[in-house]
C-alpha cells in the first residue's frame, strides 16, 4: 500500500487539500511538537513553525522530536529537521524569533490555518490579537494534569481574549511585569500534551479537508472521562477585534532583508512607518515603534520586523488617518524557500 492509501478510507479526507495547505504553528514545545508530528504525517504541504526557545532537559519527556543531544539547540528548526525525515512530502519553515517577528501578518493572513501552542496568557493574548488584525482563523490549545482545552477561533467570532477579564488581557509579556505574564508551571505529561496535541491535529485536518467543524472550545478531562463543549461569548469590551482593512494595504516589493531606508520611497513626507514590537538596541531607539528612529541602512529582519508583515503607516495631520504596507516574500513573492 502507498503512504497515504489508508488515509483515502477516511470519510471526508481530502489529501490533495492537506498537499496544498499552509499551517503556521506557534510553539513547538510539548503540545506544538505533538501537533506537528501529525500534521506532518498527515500529509500538510508546508509547516511554519515559529518558536524563540531553545531545547531544555524538561522537553525530553514530552516532545517526541527531540532528542538528548538537541538540549540547548533552537527549538524550531531541530523540530523542522525531524519533521523533514517523517513527511517528505511537508516543506517545514523554522522561525527562531518570537512571534511578533516570526510570522508577519500576511503569512497569517494567507495560512490555511494557524494553530497556537503556547504557555503564556501574553504570548496567547498576542497571538489572538495578531490573527484578528489579519483575520485568520485560529485553533488553540492548552494543557492541564489530566486533561486540556482545545478552542477554534473564527475571525468574526469570539476570541481568546473574549473569556477573560480586563485586568488578564492588560497582561504584558515583560519579565518585569508584575502581572501574572507566564502561566505558573503545572503538571504535564507526554500522554496528555499527545491527547491534546492529537486533538489539535484531528480539528485542524478535518478544517483543511472541509469537513464539518464547530467553533468554539472543547475542554478535555482524562480523569473525568469527558470532552464538553464550552460556549464563549464576543465580550463588546474585548480591545482584540480590529481587523485591517484589505483596501488600505498596499503591497511593496520590498521584504524583510530591506531597510528603513529602502520604505522611505514609499512614503509622501508626512507619513511615519511603524513597527509592531519596540526596535531593539539601546536609547533612544529602544521602545520606540517609529523605524525612522532605527538605522537607516539596517535591514528590517534585523530589527525584529517578521517576514512578510503589514506595517502601518500613520499619516500625520488634523484628521489621524492610518494606511499600511505589505512587505514582499525574500527571494521572489511565493517563491519557495
Ligand atoms: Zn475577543
């Protein structure tokens, strides 16, 4: 039989739509590796997986990619390695940057889907935000002991940030912030992140094929033996819900291996580009979002700007108007990399 003849059993598998499809996957601990080894087995075309950690001696009994001797090495493209030995068939793009400079909103925008594996309240909050700015649809997962939640996201629906309260969503992901900014570490174990991360995979690949799949949030419970939906509401005080307006984007050959300087011919003289995280270095650029206050000749990866991301343009003047600019694949638009 052929790898995937089995699959062609399944009622409802489309194995020409997994080839084609994009799955942008955030984290690639536990619940992420798990996630992806399915996925990847599964027969999706090309992975995205973006993750800034590097390997510990804790992932060893959870993630079943990694290896002994990965301790210390990037997260992302050990896994993107393994990946590549289980699923010819699946291109795997590793990210090492954190999220807001991993994976730029059109990337988002056109993923067949973004799945979320991640262990903090701001990297979650960020990650909601992100796919509502590009209106994609996001399927996130956490874990507990014995059990978890698994909670399909729609860009018109309830988000994330919808089920929690204003002072959670106002967490921040500084180290310094004294808001409760990192999850407290709980139990966790490889079978649960594998229920969980196969829970994932299952909605994700029945979305790609087309089947039926019904928004919301699904909590697990091993100990218990149960699997409940959950309703979520739209909160109308939830601040995630802004989607960037398609007509005010305009595309511009440049990518993120160009420089400030090279965007300037895109702008009339009171325009200001930003970015979405603060420039990194030291003052006076740090914290600012203005890359008219970055080196002009840096390229953009450099400072933190992820590929292919939409950067507004604030237009200055009586009436604070906003437009944005799509940046270009590197190496040719769509060209595989
Ligand atoms: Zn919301």
């Amino acid at each position: 039989m052929g790898r995937f003849d089995r699959h062609t059993l399944v009622p409802g598998w489309d194995q020409q739509r997994l080839a084609g499809a994009t799955v942008v996957v955030c984290g690639t601990g536990a619940l992420g590796s798990q996630c992806a080894q399915a996925l990847a087995l599964a027969g999706v075309g090309r992975l995205v997986l973006c993750d800034p950690d590097d390997v510990s001696e804790s992932n060893l009994s959870r993630a079943p990619l990694f290896r002994a001797d990965d301790v210390g090495r990037p997260k992302a493209p050990t896994a993107a390695r393994r990946l590549a030995e289980l699923s010819p068939v699946t291109r795997v793009d590793a990210r090492t940057a954190p999220l807001v400079s991993g994976v730029g909103l059109a990337e988002l925008r056109d993923a067949s889907l973004v799945v979320g594996c991640l262990d903090s309240l701001a990297a979650r909050l960020q990650l909601a935000g992100r796919c509502l700015l590009a209106g994609a649809t996001l399927l996130d997962g956490g874990t507990s002991p014995w059990g978890g939640e698994v909670r399909l996201y729609e860009p018109s629906g309830p988000c994330f940030g919808c089920g929690l309260t204003d002072r959670d969503r106002a967490v921040r992901d500084d180290p310094w912030a004294c808001a409760d900014a990192v999850v407290p570490e709980t139990g966790a174990s490889a079978p649960v992140s594998a229920l969980i991360g196969s829970w994932l995979a299952v909605t994700a690949v029945r979305l790609l094929c087309g089947a039926d799949t019904t928004p919301g949030l699904v909590r697990v419970d091993a100990a218990g033996g149960t699997a409940v939906p959950v309703t979520v509401r739209r909160d109308p005080g939830c601040p995630l819900h802004t989607r960037i307006p398609a007509d005010l984007v305009a595309p511009v050959p440049e990518t993120v291996l160009s420089t400030p300087a090279d965007l300037t011919a895109h702008l009339a003289p009171e325009e200001t580009v930003m970015t979405w995280a603060p420039l990194p270095g030291s003052a006076p650029t740090r914290e600012s979002t203005r890359l008219a206050d970055a080196p002009p000749r840096a390229r953009l990866t450099d400072l933190g700007v992820a590929p292919r991301e939409i950067l507004p343009v604030l237009v200055a003047g009586r009436t604070r108007r906003i437009r944005y600019l799509e940046l270009s694949e590197a190496g040719g638009k769509g060209t595989p990399r």
